[in-house]
C-alpha cells in the first residue's frame, strides 16, 4: 500500500512537470534567532519577554490553579481602581470578573481522573469553565482554568484564591476594592452583582444597576478580543487535547492576549456574527 501510494504521488508530480530530480531542500543558516530580528517589527526584549512568560505558564506546578497574578500591591491597585473611575465613574473597582466556555475534545468515558460526563456544560457541548478577570483596558488580571465545563461560575469564584484574597483584604479593613460580576455570582462586599428585582426608576438603586449593566461590556469585549486573536479557543475550534493541556494552552493565550494589549495590537474585526464566544449570561 505504502508503495502504491508513492507511485501515485510521482506520477501527480511528473504530470505537474515538477522536477522532482532537481528538487533542492533550502537550507538556512544555524545561529542567533534573534540577530535578524528587526526592532522595527518587534523588538528582542519583547520576543524574549514573551518566550520567559508563556515558559512560566506552560511549566506552572499547580497548571490547573489560578497563576496569573492579581495586582499584588496597593499601587497597583489603585491605579486599576483609578481607570476604571475616570472612565466609568464607578468607585472602588478594581476589575470585572465572569467565565467563559473553552470548546475540549471530549476525555474518554472510563477516564477515572477527567470523567467525560463532567466537561458537559449547559449548552450541550464538552468544555472548559474559564474564569478570567480583566480591567478596563481589557488586560486579564487572573485566570483560572482548573474547572471542567459542567462546574457553575459561582463555585469556581468560591472556591479560587482570588476570592480569598479580597475576602482577607476586607476583613483587614480595606474596603475600597470591589469587584463586578453578573447575577450569576453571591453578592458580597467585595464582589457587587446587579439587584435581582427592577427597581423604582431615579432611585439610588436603578442608578447602580444602570451603571453596573454600563460596565458588562468590558468582560464581553474582552473575551470576543482574546478569541478572536486566538481562534482556538473559540467554539467551533474545539482544544483537541486532555484537558490538562487544554490547560496550558489556554493560559499561553493569556499571556500572549496580555502582550497583545500592552504593546496595543490591533484588535480582529468580527467577519461574521456567528461565533460562540461561550460568556453564558447567568439565568
């Protein structure tokens, strides 16, 4: 069969006046990749910063927990929290939080580890439950990835080290650092989700919720953007790997959506309305 097969390919290639005789391979000189690198296109500390962070992703011990890192000091907190006010108006925020559904290939059924029935989410399809917070300049400031696609938002919150971590810092007294969520996720001091019933108009209640909703679009925007630079976590893609490394994969695109942003990239216009961005609105 393997024999056959070749003399198939020949024959295609002869009837294309290929010469398959004279066919050379290219070869490319061995050396610093980096010495040919044109700053004028992107610069070797960017190259090099980008090979450090994707490296620390990929080799994180703990791959399934969060690693990304929250602001880790009032500093830079308060200039999250600054942003967001300038634009927004809204006091104290320090980011938006939700998940977002990445497409896997389904773990086998006998799989004791990763059980297959686990990856269903609620629209039917095998998934990872993602949950990313961002600022307003759509930077991921955490991640976490541990979750199969079945698992609720609210659980995965409940459960991460991010809401320890702002749980602790109000229980210290510092009180000035919210994050925003859908209904999806418990209210809570640190955490400020839209009121559940419709209320009175012009009341101080209907101004939250009216800037709350004013806020959704930050998360939305960037996850179509985070997806749309990087196709394979879009739906219709489908991460054809064990979950663990759907894992990586996933937090290499953090990385790199983050660098996207920092040295401003321009985003990927939509071509069509179609795309699953998997960010379920909660019920």
């Amino acid at each position: 069969m393997d024999e056959l097969l070749h003399l198939n390919l020949l024959e295609e290639m002869e009837e294309a006046e290929i010469d398959v005789e004279g066919f050379q391979m290219i070869e490319r000189p061995v050396g610093d990749p980096f010495a040919q690198l044109s700053n004028s296109i992107v610069s070797q500390a960017s190259v090099s910063r980008c090979i450090r962070e994707v490296t620390e992703a990929l080799n994180h011990p703990d791959i399934f927990n969060t690693w990304v890192k929250f602001p880790n000091n009032f500093e830079e907190l308060n200039a999250v929290r600054r942003r967001f006010f300038e634009q927004y108006n809204i006091p104290g925020i320090v980011g938006w939080i939700d998940c977002t559904h990445v497409a896997v290939f389904p773990p086998k059924i006998e799989d004791l580890e990763y059980p297959e029935h686990l990856y269903v989410n609620r629209k039917g399809y095998h998934s990872i439950n993602v949950q990313l917070v961002c600022d307003n300049a759509l930077k991921i400031m955490n991640v976490n990835a541990r979750y199969p696609g079945s698992t609720n938002d609210a659980f995965i919150w409940n459960n991460s080290n991010l809401q320890i971590l702002l749980r602790h810092l109000h229980i210290a007294c510092y009180k000035d650092y919210y994050l925003l969520g859908d209904s999806g996720y418990p209210l809570r001091t640190w955490l400020f989700t839209p009121l559940e019933e419709e209320p009175v108009p012009n009341s101080p209640e209907y101004r939250y919720n009216t800037a709350h909703k004013s806020t959704r679009s930050i998360i939305e925007r960037c996850n179509g953007v985070l997806k749309m630079w990087f196709r394979c976590l879009l739906k219709h893609r489908v991460l054809h790997y064990a979950p663990q490394m759907a894992c990586k994969i996933i937090n290499a695109c953090i990385v790199l959506h983050n660098l996207c942003i920092e040295n401003r990239m321009p985003e990927i216009e939509e071509e069509n309305n179609d795309f699953d961005f998997g960010l379920h609105a909660a019920k």
